[in-house]
C-alpha cells in the first residue's frame, strides 16, 4: 500500500464561495498558507526519516553480525539463507544511502521519492526476506516492524495535514489552467484588436472607392470620353468592314490552282495551306505580305483581286490613321480606374476572409475558456471551494 493511498477517503467539510475576479488572491493566499505548513512539514517528514535512518543502521549492523553457523539447520539451509540474507543487507544498506540523498526542495516530490524508495525495496528484498527469515526471524522482524512503524508514523503525519496537501497539487493544477486561460484571454484581445483594424481599413478603403467611382463617372460623362468611344465606334466599323474585304479576297484566290502552280515548293506551299485553313488569321499575322508576291509569280492576279488587295491595304491605313490620331488619354483613365477599383474589391475580400477566420478562432477560443472555467470549477470544488461566475 503506498504512502498516498489515505488522500483517496475525503472528509465532508464546508464550502467556501468566491467570485471569479477574487480567485487569483485565492490562490495568493491558500499558496502562502501551504507554503509555510509544506516548510514545516518537510522538515518534520526530514527528521523523522534521520532519526529512521540511525535506527535502521543499527538493526544492520545486528544483521551484518548474525554468525548463520551457530544457527541450527542443515548445511544447504545455512548457505541458501546465508545468501538471502547477504542480499536483503545489501539491499537494506541501498535503501539507508537513498534516503540520506533525499533532498528536501519539494514536499510533494519527497514524499514520492520517500513512497517509491519503500515500494522498490519491498520488491527487491521480498523474496530475500521470506528466505533468510527462517533461521533469522527476530532480528529481521525487527528490522520490518522499524520500517512499518515509520511508514505508520508517516501516513498519521501525512493525514493530519491532508487538506493542505491535497491544495498544493489542485493549486498547481489551476495555477496551470489560469494561466493557459490567460493566454486564450490574450488571443482573443489579438483578435479583437486585429478585427478592429480591419475594420478601419475596409472603412478607409470603402471611401476611397466611393471617391474613386465618383471620378470614373465624371470621366465618362466627359466630351473627351464621348469623343474617344466614337472613334472606337468608328473603328469597330472600319475593323468590320476590313474583315468582310479579306474574306471577299478569300473567295477569289483560286487556291487549287495556286497549289498546281507550287507543288514542287514547300515554303510556298506552307504559305498556301495557311491562308486556305484559316485565311483571317493568316492574313491578320502576315498582312498579304506572303500571298500577293505568289499570285503574281503565278500570273492569276486579274483587276479584281489587285482592286480588292489595293482596298484592304487602303483600309488598314486608314484604320491605323484613325489610332494613330486618336487620344485615348480618358479611356486610360477609366481602365485605370477600374483596375484601382477591382484591387480595392479584392482586399475587402481579403480582409473579410481573414475576419471569418478569426471568428472560427474566436468561437473556438470561447469554447476552450468555457471548458477551462469548467475544469478550474471542478478542481476548486476538491479544496471545498465553490466559484461563482456571473
């Protein structure tokens, strides 16, 4: 049975109230109390294990002196027990050495280091004991009733004191708790701090789309804006009708003939499959820079497609001329605008998300402190102390 076993049976005692905002002087105080009792206690606890200590030397120095010889037994018993007891002194002269090196830092920690001593020389010189007391049944007994005896005197010590020894380690646990308590506390202020200065900023940000809108509205409301979206009017229409003379021109190439003509050249006949596949796209990326040399080298150039070559080339210059000549300082504006507009949007979002986030935490945060409040209410009801929390 261990040292501890007695702090299983608890007394019914009175119930002490306190608020959640005096628990911290609680604590102060039951820690100062303890510590003074834990001080005088542990030196109690340090005499009586030196005065154990002298009187378990001498009950050795009784065994260490025993002649096995002159005991009555057969010669194989003498020497089995003669064995066993050399092992049991040994052991006995361990236990002596481990509990001169007990320090005295901590009351808990030494009746631990007191308890585990007992428990592990119980189950090294058990068998030792059962053995050698045969022949040696008094010395021994004697030397296991001094050790029952200041087991017995430690345990009434121990429960005399045990309220107090049952706070320091329900102090401890709740010191821990507060504290990991305090550090949800301060997340939870990061995070209203943060949620706060993401406010300011969607704030800050919302006026200056609001200002920003207000300037793209006046841009477009400009005679200069009016007078770019005609020209690009006009060119849409010129691009139109630049589209519709290529594909009349596309019409007139007699591609077979061409390639009858070319057959034997594959440059130019990769020219003449990539303006038959997909004349628009061709044309856009040469210009008929590669397609009229050939119908003429070919001599299939009639009035016609020179008049429609002549048209397309006029109209592209015509096209060019027209940008060229236009200004689209108030179009830059407005795709400028827009794009401050959408880079505004997206850190809104971005700022949002990261509230949404800090929602969950908070949530869960609460969560834990809701838990942790639980926890610490559970362990102060052990030290017959009931929180109130409002």
């Amino acid at each position: 049975m261990g040292i501890f076993d007695f702090l299983k049976k608890k007394p019914e005692t009175k119930t002490k109230i306190i608020k959640i905002d005096e628990l911290d002087d609680h604590i102060t105080e039951r820690k100062k109390d303890n510590k003074i009792k834990e001080k005088e206690l542990s030196e109690k606890i340090k005499n009586s294990v030196d005065n154990f200590i002298n009187e378990l030397s001498e009950k050795n120095k009784v065994l260490r002196n025993i002649d096995i010889n002159e005991r009555k037994a057969d010669p194989r018993a003498k020497f089995i027990i003669k064995e066993n007891l050399f092992h049991y002194i040994e052991n006995l002269e361990k236990l002596i050495n481990q509990l001169k090196d007990l320090e005295q830092n901590n009351l808990t920690d030494l009746i631990k280091d007191i308890d585990s001593l007992f428990i592990d020389f119980e189950e090294r010189s058990r068998l030792n004991f059962e053995k050698a007391t045969f022949l040696i049944g008094k010395e021994l007994g004697d030397v296991k009733d001094s050790i029952n005896n200041f087991i017995r005197n430690l345990k009434r010590k121990l429960n005399e004191n045990k309220s107090f020894l049952e706070s320091i380690e329900i102090i401890s646990s709740i010191e821990i708790k507060l504290k990991e308590f305090s550090q949800n506390e301060n997340l939870l202020t990061e995070i209203g701090k943060k949620r706060n200065e993401n406010t300011l900023k969607i704030n800050t940000i919302e006026a200056d789309i609001v200002s920003e809108e207000i300037e793209l509205e006046k841009l477009k409301s400009s005679d200069s804006y009016r007078k770019e979206i005609e020209i690009e009017t006009q060119i849409k229409l010129k691009n139109e009708d630049l589209e519709g003379a290529v594909y009349e021109l596309k019409e007139m190439v007699n591609f077979k003939k061409l390639a009858n003509i070319f057959h034997y050249d594959p440059k130019k006949m990769a020219i003449i499959n990539e303006y038959k596949l997909n004349f628009m796209k061709t044309f856009e990326r040469d210009r008929l820079l590669s397609l009229i040399p050939l119908l003429n080298d070919a001599n299939i150039t009639d009035s016609f497609i020179t008049k429609k070559t002549t048209s397309i080339m006029q109209k592209e210059k015509e096209i060019e001329k027209i940008k060229t000549d236009s200004n689209r300082k108030e179009s830059n504006k407005i795709y400028d605008a827009n794009k401050k507009l959408s880079k505004f949007k997206s850190e809104i979002d971005i700022l949002k998300q990261e509230d949404q986030k800090d929602e969950k935490r908070r949530e869960k945060i609460n969560q834990k402190r809701l838990e942790i409040t639980g926890e610490i209410k559970q362990e102060l009801i052990r030290i017959d102390v009931e929180l109130k929390v409002d």
